[in-house]
C-alpha cells in the first residue's frame, strides 16, 4: 500500500470529491491497522493562530468510522489540509509494555476530542467493551441509553425486535442495538447497579465518540411534595459516589448538556408528566439509610431532589471525555417519607412506568438528532484554550 493519503480542498471542489477524499483517508487508516500498524492522522488548519496543526494516532478505526468521516468532511469543508500516514507498529493486547500507554494521570484532556485518546487505549477499551456487553463494539451507535433494569431491556427488544442482543449468556453489562444506517440508531446498556459498574463502562464507551449518553433509572425521592412515578431531570449532581475523585476534583462542577434537558424538558411537558427539576444525590453506598444522619445531612445541604447510585458517575465520566449527557429518572421510592422500596409495591410501580420512561427517552432522542443532526453543540465540554472548529478563539 502507499505510505499516505494527503488532500487539500480546492476552490472548485464539490461535495462529491470531499466525500470520496474522506473515504479514501478512511480506507488507508483502516488498511494500515489490519496491516499491524497505529494510522496517524496529520491535520493543518491555517485558519488557528495558536494551534494550526493536531495530529494523533488510532485503533480500529472501522468501528468509529462514521465519527471519523463526519469530523474530517467538516475539517476540510473548512480548508483543513489533512494527511493519514502509517505510525508505529500496534503494540499486542498480550504485552506488558501496552500498560506504559494506558496511564491517564498525565493525560491531556483539553486536546481536541478527536485526539483524545491514544491508541493503545481505543484497543484495548473496545476489547473490553465487547467482553462486558457481549456484543461488537462496531455494533454501538451514536446514542446510548444506560439503564439497571431489565424491564428496560424488555421494553427496548419489543420497540426494536430486531436489535442486536448479547452474543453469549451471562456477561456483566449486555448491550442491546437499534442499528440505522451511519450508526445513527441508539443503544441500551444493562451497566447493573453501582457507580464501579458506570465508572467502568463510560470509561470503555468514551472511545466510540457517541453523541449522546443518558441514564435513564430510578431513584428515591427526596421532597415530601413527589409522588412514586414522578420523574426527576437532572440540574447538577452531588458527587457522593467517589469512584472519579481522583480523576475529577470535587470541586470541578458537573451538569448535564443543556440542549438534551431542553428536550427532555419539552417531551416530560407534551406527555403532562409531573416532574422536579433540581440536584441527583449519588451514593455508592446501596443502604445509605444505615448512615442516616450524615446522608440526610447531605442531602439537606446540597439541596438534592433525588438519590441514585449512577447518575453522577455517568456524567462526570461524560463531562471528563466531553460526551453530551443527561439524566432521567423516575421517583421509585420515598425513602424519607415512610415509603421505601418494599417488593410488592415496586413491582407495581415498575410495571406502570417502563414503557413510558424508555418511550420519553427516545423521543427526545429523536428531536435532538432532528434539530442536531451533525451532533450537540458541545461548548459547554471543551476546554478553555481549545479553539472552535470555525476558527474562533475563546
């Protein structure tokens, strides 16, 4: 194969001959990773005065490719000058020396999303992606959905008959595909319960680039004016989960994508569900109600509407990779009002409310890629000193 693939935009060139430039980039990438290389991508944008030229390294570039093939039509629709070259050799999932290159205590989390992460990392989270959900990590779409219920899943193989499902019993967080063309359909994933299980599957997932990712669970609620079925959308979230403290200070704030609680908001609104807008208190802690003084303690303090054990995990992760989120949950309990979760009643409850939980989810989903169809506006997740793809500075 030749060594690169390079392409500059000329004045008369048609969107045609960008497309196919962008395919044939793609194309390279692609054959040089089967042909045991990392592909590097080498991009000049005489338009920033800081920082005309980014470059980075990949992994499987196949699985991503309609992320690939959107960033780099939009770069040199710009006037971007892109080049794709072989790197270095692919470095064996088997070889101790692939940990050297997995260490994110000196990562740079401002670089440009499309660089963010190396590519001994994308290899190896998209191995163990495949491992916990049981399914191809191509397989992902750019809209994820993560749920603790399998009266979640029951309601997703029933809306999507033919989604992709696990391909073996039995493995930690089963992932489920509505697939439509250009990746543009959603996925569910069963992450289970507790902040570990989300810590860990956001980490994996973050590598796809996915447009969206929104918990969609159950919580307690927390104000004497909610009812068992009330939903909660996210404003903020207290961080008592503790899994990403070392990698997040507390001190950082985390809030869901504004656009996706527009539409959220706006679907909550259409059905007349009753809502709370406010703080989702996150606990790794599954009976906080044994520590009762100092929880409540918190609560009260941070003003919280709700408490779960994910949501705040899911959105600092998503806050971290710069992934659009956003949180709805449904009020399963009163925990602090004489009506915890006894099984009789939340069985009642489950069946009343997941059809509906899941539906709402979807369509706002659907109205964001309506109105969004080249992704969420993400100025509110890039760093300070990144300058804007049109060539703004902040």
């Amino acid at each position: 194969m030749k060594d690169y693939f390079e392409y500059r935009k000329k004045n008369d060139s048609t969107d045609e001959e960008i497309l196919e430039a962008v395919e044939r980039a793609c194309d390279f990438m692609e054959q040089a990773y089967e042909a045991g290389f990392y592909p590097k991508l080498s991009i000049t944008r005489d338009w920033s005065e800081h920082n005309p030229d980014i470059t980075g390294e990949f992994a499987k570039p196949r699985v991503y490719r309609w992320y690939l093939t959107r960033e780099l039509k939009k770069l040199i629709k710009l006037g971007a000058h892109i080049k794709v070259y072989r790197s270095r050799e692919a470095i064996p999932l088997n070889e101790p020396q692939l940990l050297d290159f997995l260490d994110e205590d000196e990562m740079d989390f401002t670089m440009k999303k499309l660089f963010l992460f190396r590519p001994e990392r994308i290899d190896i989270s998209l191995d163990r992606l495949e491992h916990y959900t049981g399914t191809r990590a191509e397989d992902f779409q750019r809209y994820i959905l993560y749920t603790n219920y399998d009266m979640h899943v029951e309601v997703f193989k029933n809306k999507y008959p033919d989604c992709v499902q696990p391909s073996r019993d039995g493995v930690q967080m089963p992932a489920y595909h509505h697939k439509l063309n250009d990746n543009l359909g959603i996925s569910l994933v069963n992450i289970g319960v507790g902040p570990s299980n989300a810590k860990t599957c956001t980490d994996h997932i973050a590598v796809l680039r996915p447009d969206a990712m929104i918990m969609v669970g159950h919580c307690g609620g927390l104000r004497n004016h909610q009812e068992i079925g009330d939903f909660v959308l996210a404003s903020g979230y207290m961080r008592a989960d503790n899994v990403l403290d070392d990698d997040m200070p507390l001190s950082v704030p985390i809030i869901p994508n504004y656009t996706l609680n527009i539409f959220l908001k706006q679907i909550l609104e259409k059905h007349e569900m009753n809502y709370r807008i406010g703080t989702v208190y996150t606990t790794a802690n599954r009976n906080w109600e044994f520590s009762k003084k100092r929880s409540v303690n918190e609560i009260h303090v941070s003003r919280s509407i709700a408490i779960d054990m994910e949501s705040a995990t899911v959105a600092t992760n998503g806050f971290r990779y710069r992934i659009p989120n956003a949180t709805l949950l449904c009020v399963s309990d009163k925990p602090l009002h004489g009506k915890p979760k006894l099984s009789g009643a939340a069985q009642t409850f489950y069946q009343n409310s997941k059809e509906k939980h899941l539906e709402m989810v979807i369509e706002a989903i659907e109205l964001s890629k309506s109105q969004n169809p080249q992704g969420l506006p993400n100025s509110s997740i890039r760093a300070s000193n990144e300058p804007l793809m049109g060539g703004s500075h902040l």
